[in-house]
C-alpha cells in the first residue's frame, strides 16, 4: 500500500513539473532568441527574416485572338526583343527565312554570321557531281570576296517543319501548365514553337513528345517510360515534366555557373538568361559550362549569347549554336503572324528570295 502512494506522488510530481516546463517554454525561448539579437553581429542574417521576392509570371503574358482559329488565348509577348533590336540580327533573319523557306529551296550561307550568297533548288544541286559542287561554291568565294578555304553551307528551306498554327493551340495550355508549377511560362512557349511544332516526333537522340524529353529526364520527373507506355505524347505530363526540369535543373545550374563566372546583378527575366537557359535545356548544363568557359565573360548581357553562337566545343557544335537563335526567330515570326511586331519585317530580300541558277 505504502509502495503505491510513493508512485502516485512520484507520477504527480513529474506531471507537475513538465507542465511547468511547458509553460515557461515560451519565456525561455524569447530569452534565447534575445540574446542572439544582442549579442550576434548584424550582418549575421539572424535579426530578421529576408522578405521573398515575389516574382509575376505571367508579366509577360497577354491575351490574343489566334490567327488561325480565330479563338482568344493566352500568348507570351516579350517586348525585349525589340527593344533589344534582335529582329535585326542577320542570324535571327537568316532562320526566320528557313522558316518560310519550302523544304525543295535552300540557302547557301556563311556559318557564323549567316550571311546568305544565294538560293537554289534542292533537286538541281543534288543532281551535281562532287566536281561541279566544288567548283560552284569556289565561285561563290569568288564572287563574295571569301577566302579561298571559307567554309559554306547550304540549309534546307523548314517551313513544313515550322508549323506555328499548330503550335499555337498549345501556348496557352503550355502557359498555364508551367505557371501552375512556378515556372516562367516564357520557356513553355519558346520549346513549343521549336521544338515539335508540327507534330510529335522522335529526335536523333531520342528526345519525344511536344517538350522534346530525353527518356532519363521524363522518368526522373514521374513519367512512365517503357515498352507499353510512353507519357512524353502526355502533353500535361511532359509540361510538369519539362518545367521541373527547368526549375530543378537548368535555371539552377546556370545561376552556378554565372556565379563560377563572377557574373551577377541579374534578373531572371533578362532576355539573355532566358536563352541561356534554354542553351542548358537544349545541350545540357555541363556542355553549355564548357562552352562558355572558352571566352569566359565578366559581364552578362545579349553579347554574351551573341558570342556563344561562334563557340564551339566537342559537345557543343552546330545545333547548339543555333539553338537560341531558332528561338529568337521563332518568337519573331509568331509575333508578326498574330500582328504583334511593331514594325514591318527587314528580311534580306535580294538574296533570300531571289533564286540564283545553278550553270
């Protein structure tokens, strides 16, 4: 009997005591927390909590009648390409006349600035022997003034490829898809203009489905990937897919690779991020370091991307040079098509569309 008191007291005791406990808690914490405002040094970052900076994602979006259906819709209109004189560029003119080009035309061009020498027709220069193909490109060094082993090159005319009035049925989901999963619809638009705008297509490498994903990428992101199924034709799915990995993955290592660069006081929204970005979703993040560690800039802006479509590595040649470029015109051309640009089109017209004969 004696035995069971001491319990039942030694029990009440210790109930006793954590409700104490507990009651002073919060004094105690306040203490605690008093003491490191006076006595840590104010640079600490401990006084007060960073206010987050809230960022608009849909700054850039406005709402359109569709060119071709007729029907409004959310579109990405981004006034910096103007105000950043891109539309003038000979690269981004030249890729805006393959995207209007037939697929029997092409273009002979120089390789970094894009300057075209002339059109012919795809059947008549496949007919030429490899004799009569030398000589003609010696004449045009000729005629142009290049050097004699300047490197010249003839690109196809994309325009079936190029279909932005299919592509642009998507925009406005793309749009919503990416901004639900807080990511900047910008990128959504820019890989459905580019990407797969006519239909859905396997790549080379692999890559499927309007977001163009590698198998890797959509299983790392939830998509079911294999002999039965393949979710990257999910247009929502491959959209959570391909903003994840744009928030997880491309935006951050870019941002450690500008900081490995000393670059910084940047927006996210700079024209010239956003196609860096898209450089690290194209040719992956650890070949875009490699090129860029070849100029090593000190100073982020449009030079920056302007130089890296001259750079080559291994792993970053041709298709990665012309990556950004393709979005640029590509934002371009679907501007003038919705009648957004705000001034008429400067396309080379005495070259690009004026056919030279083959003799």
């Amino acid at each position: 009997m004696l035995k069971n008191k001491w319990i039942l007291i030694n029990g009440l005791c210790i109930i006793a005591v954590s409700f104490g406990f507990i009651k002073l808690m919060p004094i105690l914490l306040s203490i605690f927390v008093s003491l490191k405002m006076f006595l840590l040094p104010p640079d600490s970052g401990m006084l007060m909590s960073e206010t987050p900076v809230i960022v608009d994602l849909r700054q850039d979006v406005i709402s359109v009648k569709n060119f071709k259906s007729n029907e409004i819709h959310d579109f990405v209109f981004d006034t910096d390409l103007y105000r950043l004189g891109c539309d003038t560029i000979q690269n981004v003119k030249f890729w805006r006349s393959i995207m209007n080009l037939h697929k029997d035309s092409a273009l002979f061009n120089t390789p970094y600035d894009r300057m075209v020498l002339c059109k012919t027709n795809i059947k008549t220069w496949s007919n030429y022997d490899l004799t009569k193909k030398s000589c003609y490109k010696d004449s045009l060094r000729n005629w142009y003034c290049l050097d004699d082993s300047a490197r010249i090159l003839l690109t196809n005319g994309k325009s079936f490829f190029y279909d932005f009035g299919k592509a642009s049925q998507n925009f406005e989901r793309g749009i919503n898809g990416f901004v639900a999963n807080g990511v900047d619809p910008w990128y959504a638009q820019a890989i459905l203009m580019i990407e797969s705008p006519n239909r859905l297509q396997k790549s080379n490498a692999g890559a499927y489905g309007s977001f163009q994903l590698m198998k890797d990428v959509a299983r790392l992101f939830g998509l079911k990937v294999n002999k039965h199924i393949d979710e990257r034709a999910d247009f929502d799915r491959s959209a959570f897919a391909a903003s994840s990995l744009i928030k997880k993955i491309c935006i951050p290592k870019t941002k450690e690779i500008l900081d490995s660069l000393g670059i910084s006081n940047y927006n996210e929204t700079d024209l010239w991020f956003r196609l860096l970005v898209m450089h690290a979703y194209h040719a992956g993040a650890g070949n875009l370091k490699r090129a860029l560690f070849t100029f090593k800039p000190t100073v982020g802006d449009m030079n920056l991307i302007y130089t890296l479509w001259r750079t080559e590595t291994k792993q970053f040649k041709s298709a990665s040079q012309n990556y950004s470029q393709l979005v640029l015109a590509a934002f371009l051309e679907v501007n003038e098509l919705f009648g957004l640009a705000p001034k008429p089109l400067n396309l080379p017209q005495s070259d690009a569309n004026s056919e030279t004969s083959l003799r």
